[in-house]
C-alpha cells in the first residue's frame, strides 16, 4: 500500500542436508517427551551446557517438550510455521509477535512502532480522471487475544515478559505452555501422539474461527508429514525429521468452540482460509464513487499481473479502510499471524491499487500485514504459504505466468507519465522475501542459462545478502543489519564508485530504503551488459551498471530468455510507462489517451529482459453507472521489459528480437 497509512539446496530456508550435524539432532529428536526430568534440575543444566554452540535451539525445543509433555515435533513445526525458527534479534514481527514461537505482545510492540511511509501516487492512476488522494487514516482499536499471546505464556510458565521476548529457550517454553494449555482446555490428555494435538495447534492460532484454525493446523501438519532442516538467523542449526504417514484428528476441532466463516462466494482456493470484506461501489458527495471500477474481466480484457503490496497498518484499522468508498482498494488483504485472507473487490472488477491505470486494469493487487521500512517487523512464514496458495490459485485460474515479470511487487510498477514517477510507491520493499516465496510458489529460482548466457537472474542469498539501507526508524540513520532480496548499483565496478541514477526520479541516488534508483531484486531478469573480475555489468535505465557478483557468493545466475533491442537504423527508442492504444483506435464518445514517453531511451546497442507482448489497450470507466465503460483495443503491440527496478513498455515496432545463449 505504501503511503496510505531457487536453488533449494542453497537458500537459507529450505531443507539442507548437513549429515555432520544430523546426528547430535537426532538425538534431541529422541529425547523422552513424558515423564522427564524438569528442565531446571542439575541433569538437564548439563545437558544444556554439553550442547553444542549451534545445537542450543534443537535442544530448547526437547527440553520444553519434556516439562510441558508436548510432542517436540509438534512443537517444531508450530515454531517453523511462524517463524521458521527464527528469532530476529528479538524484534517483534509485524504484529507484535516475538522469537521462534511468535508470541505475540502488540502492545509493546506497537508502543515503540514509528514508521516512515513514502510515495504520494494517485493509486487510481487514471489521467482521464482527476488524481484521487484520499486521506483516511486507520482507526484505533483494540487488541484483540491472538495479539496478546506473550502475556499468557508469562501466567502460565512464570517467566518474565521481558525474558519471553528476548530469550529464545524461554520463548519456546512459552510456545510450549500455551500448546499444553490448548489441549488441557479442550479435555485432551497430554498424548505423546503427534495426531492427537491438531485441536490444541488449531487453537494456538489464534483465529476466531474453525476455517482459519483449519487451514493453520492442516498447515503445521504438513510441516510434520514433510519435515525441515534449515540454519537459523543465528546459526542454528534445527531439524525437524519427517513423519510422512502421520495423520491428525481433525475431529478435535469440533470442541474448540470456534466460530464459522459465512459462505459468500469468495474466490479463494479451498487450501486457505477466505473471508469477505467487500469494498463499496458507492457513490458520494459531489458526482463522485468508489472506491473501485466494476468490469468484466477476463471476458474484456485478460488479467496479466498479481501485484504484491504491504499495508503498512494493522489488520483490524486496514479492514476498516477497505470498507471507506472515499478511500482507495485493493482485490485480498492477508493477515500475517494466521494467515486468514480477506477478499475485498471481485477478480472481475478493477481496483485501486498500483498507481498506473493500465496495469490496475490488468491486475489483482494483494495486500499484506506488514511495515517496508522496519526490517524487523518480520513476516510470518504462515503468511508467506497462504499469499502463495492464494497466488497459484489466481494464476491457475487467469493464466497468469509465475515469473517475476507477472507477479510484481508494487515497486516494480511504472509511472504511468513523467511527473508521477517520483511519488510511485516503493513497497513491499527489499526485505521481502522473493527467493522464499517463488519456493512456496512451485517455481524457484534457479539457473536456466548456460556458461554464455546474454541474461542473468538476479539471485543472492536472502540471508547473507545484508545491503545498508537508511531511514528505516530516523532519517538519514542506518537500518539494522538484516538480510534482503536486494542487490546494489554502482556506475563502475567498485563500491566506492556513484551509485546509478534513475533520472526520473529528479534526485540524486541514496542508501534509503525507499529509493530505487540503484537496486535489482531477486528473480528480475537483465540483459548482460559487460564483466569485470568479480563484477557483472547489466543494462538498467538506459546505462550500464555493475553489481558485485563473486563466484563463490554469486548475486546472479545465468538464464536463458529473449532480450530485444532497438531496431536498425534507430539510434534510441522511447521508453512507456503505460501500454495504451493508438489515437486511431477510440471509438466515437472515448476520448483518446495520450501516448507519451516516460524521460528514458534505449539506445543502440542495450539490450533488455522481454517480459510479455500485449496490444495496446485502454479501459475507459469514468462514471458510476457502466453503460459507458469500453476496452479500447488497438493495432500497435507493446512489449514488457525489465528497465529499471521497475518495468516499462517499447513499441513492437520500434524494436528487434533476438534470444539469448544458452
């Protein structure tokens, strides 16, 4: 929203096999769950201090096990659900929830919060129609129980909420303790069966009812039928060993007193929970609506693109947004501590979303709980799997490619004109996770080229890739160290040597976490444009700019793809930032859009990423009622490229097409 209040076997985060280290886990893994000795006795002290520097958390989770007579796989694979086992420095995620169990505190959390939200787009982003920048901001309210999960754990186990934050052992133990007291509350023994806790998982939760609970259990069990390996955020090593014939009894969930979802029609897959929050088509003041366009698609025009935001508010003051007509929308909204789904406008329809008219006409824009300048206001992996279901289902089902030239970020979005590009937005930001989610997805990143390939795949290790950013909690002040999926510039290949300078943005180029000028993501695609020792050059922006890209640490892989060029004879060719039809093409009561160029060229010789190819359309919809609205198809062809961070347009006619190597 911003401003409106793979290589499995290398990427932190997926299963790596370290046969070295299986051995001590396993043992963990085989501790006794029932009838152990309490953990602080002199016994377990022992064994506590024997344990390996990086083996510490495997053995926190046995010994909470043990003193709370919770099966240690479940209790893995409830900690990997939200945090994936890690513990972030201590830092809340963005909904207040702290350490490997996520236990939430938003009080706390949000007492301290400060954000720094940029960009001023009009998100309609609709020339034909006045800019539309509403200023609702998003109401107080009150905490609801799932955000208030630490304070119990502290009742339960006696340890201090300070303690519960900021000491992982302690905060498993709290995970541990609220799972027993799940199960205790639902008449349950404490079973050393792993099958007899999907009640006790559903309702640690948190949702208010049984479809949310559901879709997060049927989730935790995965995890267990599956299992994991990975290193955590302070190298440790944890693993989860797989049970793949576990089956869970789901009937438990019939006692857990929990409400129902109505049946309204979502269009979700059945693998997540959906619920309608519609956003209204109303009209106000003075021949004014909102807060969204009603249209006909695929039938009139083909949905190309998922748009990926964050919310930079909370759940309940962003629900209460979303149902404002004066304020903008958005198609879903998805909440981070279980990953409950929202749908607000109907695929069909148009929302307000991305700042450019034609790609909101082309897209479904999904927002996520979550903040793009706090690196530390993590998101919960339980949030990255219902946004993928919920991705694959919309892409199943519209056609859409899984790559990273269809499901954008909403900082890949171009500025429809010259004079919107420097208040486009720029979230989710580099400390989105793409590399995690195109694994989630079914499609990772990967190397598709050969030694000779023209294109490379940017692709850095999330974790060890640690960018500095600025302006993050103050102005101008570094942000904490963190792991991103962003990949600096330079002109030259030397980190001393200027940043690369988006010109568009009419400012020279900084380390702020809101500035694009000089940054690739992961999974977007470039053109080579030169080599130098350990530096790559691509072509962005109409120049040449260098990353650094050693060979045992690479920040890019090659691929394989097509890059086109400007056509013979030409010495540039402009660049768009919207794909809109020629004049010619309006009928009679439409009036015709301008074709302009954004301030860039390609020059002779450059060479960008092509993306998609698609006519120039234009959907007219100015007025309440829709018996005037068109989609206006022309003859010229346009194609996607990748230019900048964000992608742009050229002409079909203006250019050629060549494949790359490999």
């Amino acid at each position: 929203m911003r401003g409106s209040v793979t290589d499995p076997t290398s990427t932190p985060g997926t299963r790596r096999l370290r046969r070295t280290a299986v051995p001590l886990a396993s043992v963990a893994l085989l501790l006794p769950l029932l009838g152990a000795t309490p953990a602080h006795t002199a016994t377990n002290s022992a064994t506590n201090s024997a344990a390996s520097a990086t083996n510490r958390l495997q053995q926190a989770f046995a010994t909470a096990a043990a003193d709370y007579h919770v099966p240690q796989s479940v209790l893995l694979a409830v900690s990997y659900l939200q945090s994936r086992w890690d513990r972030h420095a201590g830092a809340p995620s963005v909904t207040g929830g702290y350490g490997p169990m996520h236990l939430t505190d938003a009080r706390t959390a949000l007492a301290t919060a400060e954000h720094f939200a940029e960009g001023t787009e009009d998100a309609r982003g609709d020339s034909a129609r006045a800019s539309l920048h509403p200023t609702a901001e998003a109401p107080g309210t009150a905490v609801p129980d799932r955000l208030r999960t630490l304070p119990k754990a502290a009742e339960l186990t006696g340890i201090p909420a300070d303690r519960l934050r900021t000491d992982p052992a302690a905060n498993v133990a709290g995970g541990a303790a609220l799972l027993a007291a799940a199960q205790k509350e639902l008449g349950e023994p404490p079973s050393a069966d792993p099958a007899e806790w999907y009640g006790a998982v559903a309702r640690f939760s948190g949702a208010d009812d049984r479809a949310t609970a559901a879709a997060y259990a049927d989730d935790v069990y995965d995890v267990l039928r599956t299992g994991e390996e990975r290193v955590t955020d302070d190298g440790q090593l944890v693993t989860l060993a797989a049970q793949p014939r576990l089956t869970a009894d789901t009937a438990q969930l019939e006692r857990a007193g929990l409400g129902t979802l109505p049946s309204d029609g979502t269009e979700c897959p059945r693998s997540v929970s959906c619920e309608s929050v519609p956003a209204p088509y109303a009209e106000f003041g003075n021949d004014d609506y909102g807060n969204h366009d009603l249209g006909d698609r695929p039938a009139s025009q083909r949905i190309k693109y998922i748009v990926i935001h964050d919310t930079e508010g909370a759940w309940d003051g962003v629900m209460k947004l979303i149902q404002d007509p004066t304020y903008v929308s958005w198609s879903y909204t998805i909440r981070s501590t279980d990953g409950l789904i929202a749908q607000h406008v109907k695929a069909k329809d148009v929302a307000w979303h991305a700042g450019n008219w034609d790609v909101n006409a082309r897209s479904i824009g999904i927002e996520h709980e979550g903040f793009l300048a706090e690196p530390d206001a993590w998101y919960t992996e339980a949030m990255y799997r219902s946004s993928a279901r919920l991705v694959r289902y919309l892409a199943r089902t519209y056609d859409i490619p899984l790559d990273r030239q269809h499901i954008l970020g909403h900082d890949n979005v171009p500025g429809p004109t010259t004079s919107t590009i420097p208040g486009m937005h720029t979230d989710p930001g580099p400390y989105w996770d793409w590399r995690h989610y195109f694994q989630l997805l079914g499609h990772p990143f990967r190397r598709t080229g050969g030694k000779h390939s023209a294109v490379v795949t940017v692709l850095p290790d999330y974790a060890s890739n640690q960018p500095v950013y600025t302006g993050c909690t103050t102005r101008g002040e570094p942000c904490a160290a963190h792991g991103s999926s962003e990949v600096r510039l330079y002109t030259d290949h030397d980190v001393t040597a200027p940043l690369v300078k988006d010109i568009g943005l009419k400012k020279d180029p900084t380390d702020g976490v809101n500035d694009l000028s000089s940054r690739v993501s992961s999974g977007q695609q470039y053109a080579l444009a030169d080599h130098w020792g350990d530096w790559t050059a691509i072509w962005y922006l109409g120049q040449k700019a260098w990353f650094h890209n050693p060979r045992k640490e690479p920040a890019a892989v090659p691929a394989a793809g097509l890059v086109l060029t400007p056509r013979a004879g030409l010495a540039s060719i402009p660049v768009y930032g919207r794909a809109y039809p020629e004049k010619e093409a309006y009928p009679a009561g439409v009036p015709a859009q301008s074709v302009l160029p954004l301030p860039y060229t390609i020059p002779a010789g450059q060479r960008y990423v092509v993306g998609d190819v698609m006519p120039g359309e234009y959907y007219y919809a100015v007025t309440f009622t829709t018996d005037s609205h068109r989609v206006v198809v022309g003859q010229d062809l346009y194609y996607e490229i990748q230019y900048g961070h964000r992608i742009a347009f050229v002409r079909a006619a203006d250019v050629t097409l060549e494949g790359s190597a490999g």
